[in-house]
C-alpha cells in the first residue's frame, strides 16, 4: 500500500511540474519574451528550494526508515571495525555533502538574474585554494590510511589457533574443504577433476595428506568465537566471495589463492534470535559476474558451537572415501592385539611342555 502511495505521490508530482511548465509557455506568449525569463527564474529558483529541502528529508527518512535493517549488526570482529571506518566516512562525507547542497541551492535561488545586477568577477585566491586542496587532501589520507591498516589486519596471518577452511567457486556454486586430523590440506591438480568420481578439486590420490580432507557443497560451518582462516580458490573464472553479515569479501582468482581470516561473533541459532527471523541464514554471495548463472551462486554459512562442529565434522566422510567406494566394503585386516599375542605365547609354551 505504501509503494503505491509513493507511486502516486510521484506521479502527481510530474503532473504540476508539467502544467507549470505549460502554463510558462502561455504566458510567454502573452507577456512577452523578457517577462517570461524573469518569471520562469523565480519559478526555477522556488523549485530549487523544495528539492533541496525535500531531497534532505527523504535522506533523513530514509536513513532512520533502513538504519540497521538490511545486514543488522555486523557478526565478525573485523566487521565491527570496518561498520565504525564506514560510519567515520559516513559522517565526514555527509557534513560536506549537505554543507555544499545547501550552499549550491541556496546561491542558485539568491544570485539568480535581476535586473540591473552585476557579477563579481573573482578569479582567484590562493588561501582558498589550499584551504580546500589541503584539508580533503588529509581527511582523505586519513582514510585510506585506516582502510589500509584494517585490509592488512584481514589478510594478515591469522591466529595459530584458527580453523582452516578452503573456498573454492566454480560456475555456479561452491565447494568448501577441510582439512583432517593431520590438519594438513592434501595437493591436488587440476587435470585430476573428475565430477563423476567425487574428486570436485581434483585432489591427489598419492598423496596420503588428502586421504582425510573432507569435501563438501552443502554449506560451510564455522565455529563461534574461533578464528577462521579462509583460503579461497576459484576452478573457472574469477569470482568473489562475499559475506555481507561479516563485512566481508575476497576475489577467488583461478590459479591464484587469496586469503583471509575473521572470527563470528554468533550462531546462526543466536542470529535468528537477534534478528526475529526463524528462516535466518548466513549467507555466500558471488560479487563478481560470472556468467549467466551469477545470480543463483549462494552458499550458505552455519556459525555452530564447538561440539557441534566436531559432532557435524566426525559424521562427514573424506572425500578418498567417497572417490573410492570399494575402500568402504573391503574387510577389515585383523590386528593382533597384546592379548592375541600372550594366548599364542602360552598355547607354544604349553604344547612344548607336552612334548
């Protein structure tokens, strides 16, 4: 209903601009040439006003109306950091912003045309000119500066301690990987992919680091108030991960891995609380176009607990396994235990006995 209130409002508003307009030709005609200029400057000079004043309402309204709506509170650590260096930018950008609408709207309604008036010829005034040169100049390099310290925090060596995941995208999807017990990603080669034998990666079978990786596209688990390291890949063309709830994005470069790293604030479970939505989900996003199947590339992101990760991670079969079926229905080769041992020691002893 709302939606089509705005429509129409507008509209309306299209209509009066037009018959002003309509109106200004007719009494040119009557008036005469000179009358109509004067005329049609005011008109020009109101309606430069009520834009200005009403073009500053609606960015006052639509702040307060989305403010905090769309991504919610930022769910990383670094996302909290890079919310406070864009709300910093925010606020510096928009104080000169209004300062020079108001001044361009309100010069443009002041100084219009009048009779008998003169304009000020003045070309030049070195003060101004560093003035205006010199303090955007800082504030700018101010910014760049933080940016750049918080780029080199997100890239940077992660925590010791933090879980590793690789990302890779491929047309249209995502294929996530985690590494073992060894904690060790096995290589692969791209030549090895083969879809139809599970080895999505192209992963190495020779290589006994890859026997326990673990494969998978149903979505990636993270483990809450844990470091994560991300090492993202792509299989095709250049793609983007993006992760908007965490403030985060990284380009996936065929051939060329790139990294990064952050640590969730909370669950998906704690997330669908704080932000009334039963349906919640982290979410992927691809923000590079990368063909006609752009738009459906989304993964999904499950913030767990830490014995709900180990729980999802011991159910998941390594992705040798799933490559190689047969490994799974071959029996399994007896051991001898210490026990078996002592029990045959014993049986040739006593049989040595009887002899």
């Amino acid at each position: 209903m709302s939606t089509l209130l705005i429509i129409a409002i507008l509209l309306l508003g299209f209509i009066v601009v037009f018959q002003i307009a309509k109106a200004s030709e007719y009494v040119s005609v009557l008036k005469g040439e000179k009358k109509t200029f004067e005329q049609n400057n005011k008109i020009n000079g109101f309606l430069l006003l009520a834009f200005m004043i009403l073009g500053l309402i609606g960015v006052y309204w639509c702040n307060e109306l989305y403010k905090g709506k769309i991504l919610g509170e930022a769910a990383s650590d670094h996302g909290e950091k890079i919310d406070t260096m864009l709300y910093i930018t925010i606020a510096i950008t928009g104080v000169v912003f209004i300062i020079t609408q108001i001044l361009l709207f309100w010069f443009s309604f002041k100084y219009q045309y009048k009779e008998g008036r003169k304009a000020f010829y003045y070309p030049h005034n070195n003060k101004l000119e560093v003035i205006w040169t010199v303090i955007p100049a800082i504030a700018l390099t101010v910014l760049v500066g933080f940016g750049l310290y918080y780029w080199f925090k997100i890239t940077g060596d992660a925590p010791k301690e933090a879980n590793v995941v690789e990302i890779t995208g491929k047309q249209f999807g995502w294929i996530y990987r985690y590494p073992g017990k060894d904690k060790v990603f096995g290589k692969k080669y791209y030549k090895n992919i083969d879809e139809g034998k599970l080895n999505q990666l192209g992963l190495i079978w020779d290589d006994k680091a890859s026997h326990d990786d673990v494969v998978t596209n149903e979505a990636m688990y993270l483990v809450v108030g844990k470091p994560v390291k991300l090492i993202i890949n792509s299989r095709d063309v250049v793609h983007d991960v993006g992760l908007a709830h965490f403030r985060m994005k990284m380009d996936a470069v065929p051939g060329t891995p790139t990294t990064m790293w952050f640590t969730p604030k909370y669950t998906t479970a704690q997330m669908k609380e704080k932000t009334g939505n039963p349906d919640f989900e982290y979410e992927i996003s691809c923000d590079q176009m990368c063909g006609k199947g752009h738009y459906s590339m989304k993964g999904i992101v499950k913030v767990v607990e830490p014995a709900e990760y180990l729980l999802w991670l011991a159910k998941q079969k390594p992705n040798y396994v799933m490559s190689n079926p047969e490994l799974e229905s071959k029996p399994a080769v007896p051991v001898a235990t210490p026990a078996d041992s002592t029990v045959t020691a014993a049986a040739k002893i006593a049989g040595s006995n009887s002899n």
